[in-house]
C-alpha cells in the first residue's frame, strides 16, 4: 500500500463558524484549506502527553554512605516514621 499524499473530503460545519472562518482566510491571506490543516495539527499536538513527572529526590542520608535508619528496631523506626504517636 501507498501512503496518501493528500485526499479530499467533505466536512460539515457551523454557519456561523464558518463565516468567521472565510473572514479570517481573507484578512490573513490564507485558505479555508490551511486554516483546517493548522486547526486539525494544534489538536493532534494538544493531545500528546505532557512530560513525565519526576519525583525530586529526598533520600535520607549521604548516597553511598550508611542508611541511619537501619540501626532502628521495627518499632523505633515506626515511631520515626509516625511521629512518635
């Protein structure tokens, strides 16, 4: 199979959409065309996922260096890690 270089269609929109389209092709010098394609492109991009979150580091201690909470016993350390409750 081909790839399609360009293909033809019918769309139907809004009368008043359209009047406001035909009005801005003309004060911009641009087709009906070329304002559809942009219109259709900005969507596809809004619809890409934004960057992926990525939590900041906040480990304990020095990297590499003794973790200071492994010396805790379980209770110890359930007390760090609720405040002493």
């Amino acid at each position: 199979m081909g790839n399609i270089l360009a293909m033809k269609t019918t769309v139907e929109i809004d009368d008043a959409l359209i009047v406001r389209v035909r009005k801005h092709a003309r004060r911009t010098g641009r087709t009906m065309r070329s304002l559809v394609e942009e219109g259709l492109r900005r969507c596809l991009e809004a619809e890409r996922p934004a960057k992926r979150y990525e939590l900041p580091d906040l480990s304990v201690g020095n990297t590499g260096g003794l973790n200071p909470l492994e010396a805790l016993s379980w209770q110890d350390l359930r007390d760090e890690i609720y405040g002493g409750r």
